[in-house]
C-alpha cells in the first residue's frame, strides 16, 4: 500500500536485521495480484492500532483463503466474530501478536480451520447479502411514515 516503505526499512535496519532481506514492498498493487497475494499467504497479519472503522482488508484476505490474526478493535472483533473466524491479539503488544503467529506457523490444521471459518464468515459481507439488508432498512423506514418519504420528493 501506501505506508512509508523507506521508514520500515530503517526500523528494519536497526531492530530486525535478519528478517531485512526478505521482506519485500510491492507498494500499490492492482486487485488481481493483491488477490493472489492474499490467497497465496500462509497468514494474514493486521496489527493496526487503531482507526479502523470496518476492516474491509480483513474480510478480502478472508475471502482469498488466508487465516487473519487482527488487532483486537472493536471493528476487527466484528468480523472475526468475537475470535472465531480468526484469531485477535491485544493492540499494541507485540509479544501476544510473535506468539500467535508462532502458534499459528507451527499449526497448519489451525491454519486450515481458521481459513474456512473466514470463508464462511465473511458470506454475510457478500453485497447480495447486505443489500437486501439495506433494502428492509429502507422498507422499515417506509412503512413507519410514508407520508415522509413522499414529501422529501421520493416516490411514496
């Protein structure tokens, strides 16, 4: 993405010299390879610390197949379903975040559950789903005052 590459780069450099060389940065990529990327992960790491207001990446990596361990916010916990379609951490403690993923790498039947988990959770994101859910919103809205749908200029 976006992130100042040249900034982990340098935390890299000073604080994990021996994983500097395999990291990679691809930087924007388009959606077909950040598909295949995503399916391609054994993981799927999303340590934010905050600010998310949905964790609409979570559900793309889940999606694609790949297990996701999230920081626990409040919108990460949504989509994980409270830990069980993947796995939260604590925000900002980076010895829980090392251990789970530890856990995780030395588990592939883990790995595997928590990947179909997803799979399945991540169908109510599915838009034919949240359509019709924005549709009765819509319909409950109506049906409580028609009188001010038709005023506003819409169709009553």
């Amino acid at each position: 993405g976006r992130g100042d590459a040249d900034a982990v780069r340098r935390t890299l450099a000073r604080e994990a010299r021996e994983a500097r060389d395999s990291v990679t940065f691809l930087g924007l990529v388009d959606e077909q390879t950040r598909g295949e990327l995503l399916a391609s992960a054994n993981l799927y790491v999303a340590p934010n610390t905050g600010g998310e207001s949905f964790g609409i990446i979570l559900t793309e990596a889940m999606s694609a197949g790949a297990p996701v361990v999230a920081s626990d916010l409040n919108a990460f916990r949504r989509v994980l379903d409270d830990g069980r379609a993947g796995v939260l951490t604590p925000v900002g403690d980076p010895a829980a975040l090392a251990g789970a993923l530890c856990d995780l790498l030395t588990d592939p039947g883990r790995r595997t559950a928590l990947a179909a988990a997803g799979r399945r959770r991540v169908a109510a994101y599915d838009w034919t789903v949240v359509a019709g859910q924005v549709l009765r919103v819509y319909e409950q809205a109506i049906a409580a005052d028609p009188r001010r749908v038709g005023e506003s200029g819409l169709p009553a």
